[in-house]
C-alpha cells in the first residue's frame, strides 16, 4: 500500500494529503529504505533519459557529431524551453545535417511562462524544439544517424534506437527486458513500466560507475558529469531538478518524470532514490524527496536550508499571501 507522503495545509487545516511510493536501493539491488511499496510498477517516463542518454555516447554519436558537454546535457533533460534550450537542441540538429522537422516529439507550449510569453509577443507559434522532450529526441535522431537507422519512425519500438532505449534501461534496472512493461510516452516515445526498486537501483548504478563494465563506466561517467556542468539545462532556470543536481555539487544526479516520479543517485552513499506519487501530482516530491534525502545523510542540514524553498514549498491565493504549505510527512522504513 501507498503511505501518506506530503500534506498540504490551508490556514490551520489539512486541507490535502498525497500518497505515495519511495524505494532506496544499493548498485546491487539491496533495499536499503523505503516508504509505501518499493513494488510498485510504474513507468519511469523521463526519469529514464540519463540511462537513454548513454546510447548518445556508447553508439560514438556523440564522438563523430562532436557534442559538446551542453549538448549531451540537453539529451538527457526535460526543459522549460529557454533560450538555453532551445538553442542547444538546435545546434545538435545542425551538427546532424537536420533541422527541427525531424522531431517527432510533437509540439507543445514552452513550459517556461516568460518563453511562451515571448512566442506570443513575437507573433510566433511552438514548434517541435520546444517540446519539453526534444532535447531526448536530438540525441536519439543522432544514434539513428550513427547507426544509419530510419530518422523517419525512430519513435517505433522495433526501431534500433528503441531497442538499444529498452535493453539499457533494463540492464541499470537489473531485470529482463521482457519483463519491462512498455507503454507510449507524451512524446510519442516507448516508455518503460518498472517496480520502484528496480528504478531506484538504476539510478544507484549510474551513481557507482566501478561497478559496471569499463565501456559503459566512461559513458556513466561522462553523462552524469555533463549534467553537473550544466544543471539548468537539465529542466530549466530555479527548477528543482536543477537546483538539486547544482546543490549537490558533483554529489547528485537526478531527474524528474511525468506523473509523480522522481529519482536520485548519490555519488558518495552509491544509493539510488525512486520516488512515486500515487495520484500523479508532481507538489508532494520536492518536499518528500528532500526529507528523504535528508534521513539518509544524502543532503546536509546546509543544502537543505539552501532548498529550503522546494522543502516546504508554500501555497498562495490569488494574492500572492501565503495560506499554507506543502508539508513532508514520509517516513523510511530502514530495511
């Protein structure tokens, strides 16, 4: 069963509660902690880009097309649609001989409102590039050039790039992959259904690269790093993702999904964090996954009160006053 992760208050009531599901595990895949189920199937949605990254640079993508750091960064992120990001996404597909109608990522709003301001003032329309996802979908546009693959249904799951997607997922999760669950992104891209452990231990491997064969070792290596250089473009300027990967300091590597998810790698506990919430709302994470965080020694009593904004985020009126707060509750079972 889910457990009571966050409550969220207005004035002296609880006026809200999310549940969820939290797992800890070791590169080994040992369950360290948990809160609720560490069972519980879900997609790992974008959460999976870091590990889908790996393809970029293991296929010698991202060697023969010349990616910088900030251009590998922008496959593994989920971007508000800055400047920052759409510009680096636009100089991957420049690098590829291609331009932004190779995108299959489908088109949506920049998330970043000061952006799609900015669209509106310039009388413009949201393209592809400003899919929060068509970071992910440049690098995997680049594996299928490198293959010499089809650029023209890269999305289907039968699609070489798919497949390499599928097998490295399940290789950091330590299950077969014919037991991952495949389902279809918002992008249009399989997404990839797993117990919480299993994700949570993906992200402990991609924290303790020494444990994996040296190949992918350097990849890890070179993936996480380039995440670290460049936070803000993991998600966008003040976010939370960024802001934890820049608190961290070379200590953290994370990133956020669809529907509730959120996981964590520490560098230096060689953890793994697997964060689900039950009703799909992304309010409850940052305070839940910082407490967590927190219990386990990951963070220090300094970052924490450097986040203290995302710890106990606060819930305002139409004014701007602040009537209540978003309120971490979980508690680790020590396993």
């Amino acid at each position: 069963m889910s457990t009571i992760i966050a409550h969220v208050t207005r004035g002296p009531l609880v006026e809200c509660i999310h549940r969820g599901d939290i797992a800890v595990v070791d590169p080994e895949g040992r369950l360290i902690a948990h809160a609720g189920d560490p069972d519980k199937v879900t997609f790992m949605r974008s959460s999976a880009k870091p590990i889908q990254a790996l393809n970029v640079v293991l296929s010698g993508a991202a060697d023969h097309f010349g990616l910088d750091d900030r251009e590998l960064a922008i496959t593994c992120a989920s971007h508000d649609a800055e400047d920052q990001h759409v510009n680096t996404v636009l100089s991957v597909l420049t690098k590829l001989g291609l331009d932004e109608s190779a995108l299959l990522c489908g088109v949506h709003a920049p998330v970043n409102r000061e952006a799609a301001r900015a669209l509106v003032v310039a009388g413009k329309k949201a393209s592809p590039v400003h899919n929060n996802c068509s970071g992910k979908h440049s690098g995997m546009l680049a594996v299928a050039r490198q293959l010499g693959a089809p650029l023209d249904n890269y999305l289907a799951l039968d699609h070489p790039v798919q497949r390499m997607s599928l097998a490295m997922v399940a290789e950091f999760a330590g299950v077969d992959p014919k037991s991952v669950i495949v389902g279809v992104d918002g992008c249009g891209v399989p997404v990839f259904g797993l117990p919480a452990r299993a994700m949570a231990r993906a992200f402990a491997r991609l924290s303790a690269p020494e444990v994996l064969r040296p190949e992918l070792a350097a990849a890890v290596r070179r993936v996480t790093a380039t995440m670290q250089k460049n936070p803000a473009l993991i998600e966008g300027t003040g976010r939370f993702t960024s802001r934890l990967i820049e608190v961290g300091a070379g200590r953290l590597v994370a990133k956020s999904g669809a529907e509730g998810v959120f996981c964590v790698g520490s560098l230096q506990k060689k953890l793994g964090l697997a964060a689900k919430c039950e009703d799909g709302d992304m309010r409850p994470l940052p305070p839940a996954v910082l407490k967590a965080l927190s219990d386990l020694s990951v963070i220090s009593p300094d970052d924490l009160a450097v986040l203290a904004a995302f710890a106990r985020p606060a819930v305002r009126n139409n004014r701007g006053e602040r009537v209540g707060e978003v309120i971490a509750v979980v508690d680790l079972v020590r396993d």
